[in-house]
C-alpha cells in the first residue's frame, strides 16, 4: 500500500479514539496483539522499553525522556497518542516524525499478517501500535519510549515488556468516579509493571503505593521520597528548577516549559534516565536537554501581541494545572479562552476547575469530531460556573472571534481537546 491507501486502510478499521468503547475494562482482551505482534517475529522485544502511563503529563514525560536521550546520542523512538495534525507524528525516531512511506510500509506489514491469520481485525490504535513497534525494530533503535493510550493493563502497548514502567499521577479521568476510583484506576495503571521492571512512580498518594508495590518491580523511586523538585521558579521562557534525583542533584537547570506540573515531570523523567543507565546524568546533558525541549499543544505559545498560547488539557486536573500556570507565569493579563471539549467528559467539573470565570469571554466551540460536544453543551457548563460565554461553533472561527476581541496586550487560550488544538494550530500556521 502507498501512504493514501494505509490510510484509508486505518480508518477503515474500528477506532476507539473516536467512538467511545462501552464497558472500557470489562472484556478488554490482549490476546489478538499479542497474537499479532507473535506473527511479526515479536518486534518489540528487539529494544528496551520504557512505558509511560498515568492520567496526565505522559506525553510531556515522554518528550523530556527523548530529549534526554537524544542529547546523549541515543537512537530513541518514541510512540505517542492522540496526534494533533498528523498520524506521523505518533511515531518518531530521533525526535522527527515517521516518513509517509515508511509509516505506509509498516502498516502494510501489519495489515499482511492479519490477512494471513484470518482472525479478528485489529483496532486503529492496536495497527498504529504494531506498526511503531515494527519500525523501531527494523530502524533499530536503542530504546523504545511508548505512551499508554488508556489506562495501561489492556492497552495495545502493554505486549511489550518495559525495562522500566513509568506512572506520572492518577486523576479523574476514563471513570465514573464511583466508589475507590482511585485505587481502580491505579490497579490498571499497574498492569504496565512486568517481572524485573524497575518502577519511576510520580504518582504521591501513599494510600495507593501498595497497589504499585504488589506488581512486585525490581526497584522502585517515588516522587517525594526518592526524588523531587527541590526549588522551582518562574523564569523567561519557562523556569528554573533544582532537582533532586535518586542518584544526583541537578541546580539551576532552565526548564523550556511553562507551568508548575512541568517541573514534576522533569523530575519524573531524570530518575526513568538515571534508572535506566544506571548512574547520574551529566549536569550538561539536562542543561541541553531541558534548555531545548519543546512540546507541541502543552502550555504552547504560537504568537504574541496577542500572545497565543494552546493546550491539550481534557480533564479536570489538566484544566487545574492550565488554570494555576497561567496564573503563576502570566499573571493578570485579559484573558480569553477559546473552549470545545469531547464528550465522555464532565464539562462542569473541567470549566470549574479551568478557572474560566478568570477569563474577560469564553468562546465556546464544538470540537471537530465524532465525539465533539455541542458548543451550547460547553457554553452551558461555562455559565454555570460564572463565566461569560459566546458561541461560535467551528474552531478557526471561535479563534478569528478571539482575535477580532483581543488587544495586544490580550492573552488567548485555545483549550479542550487534542482535535480543538491541532485544527488551532493548522489554522494559525496559515495567518
């Protein structure tokens, strides 16, 4: 297959991303991957594996690992979920998104042996999956660093059996919030952990250290005991932290990141390095590596006069983290929020907690997807909070609302999804 007809291949195929699984745990099964991933010669156990889950700060954790590695000279590739313009950018060798031709390659790779089982059709997710894992076999790469899609038990990428599992925290999200959901959430978190895996574990609520511990890993480092943020102040262009680690302690280091929660995942990433070479990084190495690093859709400023600032936050504790960084690193500069969420969320709770009625207007839009809500559905949960909302229902038009709004002095902030902020950040890079 060329690029366009492994596309159509994968959208051809049941996606999850889109349209929501009933039941989420009950009935999830590895057994098809596993099967699958058996078929193509088992790609994944060609690498070491570090496996990042928890329910936000993955996919920033994930690129602090990469650029720690990268700066030291490794070949990492790195698998990550959802994307925000591209499917290329899920897989990346070396920072840089796969080819057309070769992610087209690997699919085709997958979709043969499927062809050739005559079993039950892989997902979208678990296709992508296979064919990530395949590349970085084929690219030879030195580490794998995979993103859990949901959860981390029954995700696709749990065939693969990590050299070191990663959980950043466990919040309100993918449940009910019923009864202990915490520990629920944190039982399937765990499934990640393998035989001999080591443990970086940001998460700090001790009531839940047990259910990391009864996954029995090698070692493990817990934030907050082992490791920390010894010092973390608001700087120009992000801030400057001090770390402490399991093995050093790293001072004065500028973080190119905005926000308070992008300190805990740096640490969260030193001690996943640390662990996995087994000493303490050089002092130049995090310097370059976290002087350097830029994470598209997580507190992104795209321009300024009126500064434009994107984030991928979907759930309540994203929505606080937004809230409190853009209170600490811009202080009382107009605000304007541009605000369209998926369904499966609680609109109320995430506007609540997004400090919406901070903002001088709220423009609530309907995110460009199947599982988009209804822009009066947001424009609800904003007044009900106190907020002062207009709706305007396609994004780049709620983004031109924005503009035509603000002075330059005014700050815009386009928020509520991965689909919300990707189509952003398309329309802008078009101004």
């Amino acid at each position: 297959m060329d690029y366009p007809r492994a596309l159509e291949h994968l959208h051809a195929l049941t996606n999850y991303e889109v349209i929501p699984r009933a039941g989420r745990i009950e009935g999830l099964s590895l057994e098809n991957m596993r099967s699958s991933m058996a078929a193509l010669a088992d790609p994944q156990t060609s690498y070491p594996v570090i496996h990042v889950t928890g329910t936000n700060g993955k996919g920033s954790t994930v690129r602090l690992i990469e650029s720690l590695f990268g700066v030291m000279g490794l070949r990492v590739g790195t698998y990550t979920s959802p994307h925000l313009q591209m499917i290329n950018e899920r897989i990346r060798i070396g920072g840089l998104p796969i080819e057309d031709q070769d992610l087209a390659s690997a699919i085709t790779g997958v979709a043969a042996v499927g062809e050739e089982r005559g079993g039950e059709s892989l997902t979208w997710f678990e296709t992508m999956t296979a064919a990530a894992l395949t590349h970085f076999a084929d690219e030879a790469v030195d580490v794998a660093v995979l993103e859990v899609g949901m959860l981390g038990r029954f995700d696709a990428t749990n065939v693969a059996d990590a050299q070191i599992a990663v959980v950043t925290n466990i919040g309100l999200d993918h449940t009910d919030g019923v009864g202990d959901w915490r520990r629920a959430i944190a039982q399937e978190k765990a499934g990640i952990i393998k035989p001999g895996s080591a443990l970086v574990l940001g998460e700090t609520d001790p009531d839940l250290a047990a259910v990391f511990a009864a996954e029995s890993p090698s070692v493990t480092w817990e934030r907050g005991i082992d490791f920390d943020v010894a010092e973390d102040e608001l700087a120009v262009g992000g801030r400057l932290i001090n770390l402490r680690s399991p093995r050093g302690r790293y001072d004065e280091v500028f973080l190119r990141l905005h926000g308070h929660h992008q300190a805990d995942n740096a640490a969260v990433a030193v001690a996943t390095v640390e662990e996995f070479f087994d000493d303490e990084l050089s002092d130049d190495v995090v310097a370059e590596a976290f002087g350097s690093v830029e994470i598209p859709g997580r507190m992104e400023i795209v321009a300024r006069s009126p500064l434009v600032m994107l984030d991928v936050a979907h759930n309540p504790p994203g929505a606080e983290a937004l809230a409190d960084g853009i209170e600490t690193d811009f202080g009382d500069a107009p605000l304007i929020m541009v605000v369209g969420l998926l369904d499966g969320r609680d609109p109320r709770a995430f506007c609540e907690a997004l400090n919406v009625s901070s903002a001088e207007i709220c423009i609530a839009c309907s995110a460009p997807s199947r599982r988009g809500l209804p822009a009066e559905s947001v424009a609800a949960a904003i007044t009900e909070v106190g907020g002062t909302v207009e709706i305007v229902h396609e994004v780049e038009e709620a983004i031109e609302r924005a503009f035509s709004l603000a002075d330059p002095e005014t700050m815009i902030v386009v928020v509520g999804s991965h689909t919300i902020v990707g189509n952003a950040r398309t329309h802008l890079e078009g101004k």
